[in-house]
C-alpha cells in the first residue's frame, strides 16, 4: 500500500523518510514534484501542495494535476493538512480537526477530471467527501497517542487568495462552517473521483475575523503552524504506520456511475 501526504500551507518537506527521492510526474494536466520514500516500511508519496517555497496561491494550485500524480503514482490513501480559521469557539488556535463536510464557495476552479466528450460526465455522490473509514482510524490512532482531534467539522472553503472579511465569517458561521481555509474544495471531490480514500487534518491558526482581537496575517498562520509541526507529523507519521491495507469504504468505486461514454480514471494514463 502506497500513502500519500498532501502538505499544505506551513508544511513543505515530509521529514522522517527513508530514501527520500525527488520525482517529477507527468500527467495530462502538468508536471507535479513528489517526494517518495519509506516509513517503518510503508511507502509514502509526499506532495507540497504551494510547492516547496509556497510560490503557489490556493486558486492557481493545480489540483487535477496532483491529484492525478498521487494516483498514477498508485496511492490509494491520502492524508492532506490544511491551514485554516476557526468559524467555532469550542475549535481553538492549535486544536486539529478531522473535517467530514464541506461547503464551497470557490469560483474559479476545474472541479473535475469528467469534462464531457470521450471522458465522459460524473456526478459523483458527495454524501461522504472525506472517506469515513480512514476519518475514523485516524481518530483511534490520535486515541492512542493522547493526541486530541476534533471528530468531525465543516470546512468552509473561500477562493483566496485574500482573507474573509468579518461578514463573511459571520455568514459562514450561520451556513454551518467550523472551520475556513482555501483548498480542501476541489481537492477532496477530485480525490473522490479518482477513487481515493481521503481524510484531511485542519490545523487551526487563528480565528476568522471578527472573531479574532486583530488583524490577520500569513506571518501568524506560519507561526502556528510552525508551533503545532511537531504534533501534525506525529499524528500523520502514526496514521501512515498503522492504517489498515484494507479499504471497507465505497471511495474506490465514487466514480463507478459515469454517464455516457464515461471511462475510469484507473484505465486513463
Ligand atoms: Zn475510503
């Protein structure tokens, strides 16, 4: 079983690898650089999501590509960190949550690999984005570790690149959002159609404005992040030595339904 580590903003090199080694994949949508390497014998293919440097803003982050490269690569189950703001008081600056829904406001973005034509239409069922299976083991295995996680919350995602103003946090907050970040949509809908089970570790950097005492800035997620580092790659590193091989989830056939002249991603290279 290969896993793959999405790491979002704060969190650029995997660590811990053994026989680490740069790639450059090529897919249909553009080169993605992985790194590859072991883990108390399971292989891992890391992905900084920003790039390396974060040279890469959330609405120009080419998601089809990455997630088509951790697939090709042949990656079944994927872990991905999110720096995000909290909609919620009881979800606090530091705390981790286990998000299980989303709701999108993202405005630019390809959301699919289905675009029509030879590849076929997918509406592919959202009722449990984040596969379940993988959510709930990762919750035992922070059990374990006495490493505490939130359950479950709603990801509300923004198309960024700039912050959400006070009401639009106010707004969010009343839709049902926990949490705010700017990647997890179309990230986990395209892991879904390409048959992945993924989970996503929200790491909460600061409240969303209005809520938090001042002003937001990119200087104060990095300094949480940089502060919660070593719990996260405690937390991935113990989920990517013990998640079961097995997969009694429906994540590997979400994309099973296509409409006419449809083909399975696995059969696309
Ligand atoms: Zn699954």
């Amino acid at each position: 079983m290969k896993i793959g580590i999405i790491g979002g903003t704060g969190f650029y090199q995997p660590g811990l690898l053994d026989n680490e080694k740069d790639e450059v994949l090529r897919t249909p949508y553009g080169d993605v650089n992985l790194k590859t390497g072991c883990y108390k014998g399971r292989q891992v293919v890391f992905l900084a999501r920003h790039g390396v440097r974060h040279t890469v803003p959330p609405h120009l982050v080419n998601y089809r590509a990455n997630i088509w490269a951790l697939h090709s690569s042949g990656v079944t189950k994927v872990i991905a960190t999110a720096a995000v703001g909290s909609l919620n008081e009881d979800m606090r600056p530091g705390d981790i949550v286990l998000v299980d829904q989303f709701i999108d406001f993202t405005k630019s973005r390809p959301q699919t690999f289905f675009e029509g034509g030879e590849a076929g239409v997918l509406h592919v069922d959202m009722t449990h984005p984040y596969c379940p299976e993988l959510r709930s083991e990762i919750f035992q295995i922070a059990s374990r570790n006495r490493i505490p996680v939130h359950r479950c919350g709603t990801y509300a995602c923004t198309e960024g690149p700039r912050y959400e103003t006070p009401a639009e946090v106010r707004m969010l907050r009343k839709l049902g959002g926990d949490v705010v970040g700017m990647t997890s949509v179309p990230e986990v809908v395209l892991a879904r159609e390409a048959g992945l089970c993924y989970a996503a570790l929200a790491l909460i950097t600061n409240y969303g404005a209005g809520i938090s005492p001042h002003p937001l800035s990119h200087r104060e997620v990095l300094d949480a992040m940089e502060r919660a580092q070593e719990v996260l790659r405690r937390l991935i590193f113990s989920a990517v030595e013990q998640v079961r091989e097995e997969r009694h989830c429906s994540c590997a056939s979400a994309a099973d339904e296509l409409g006419s002249l449809g083909r399975k991603t696995d059969q696309e290279e």
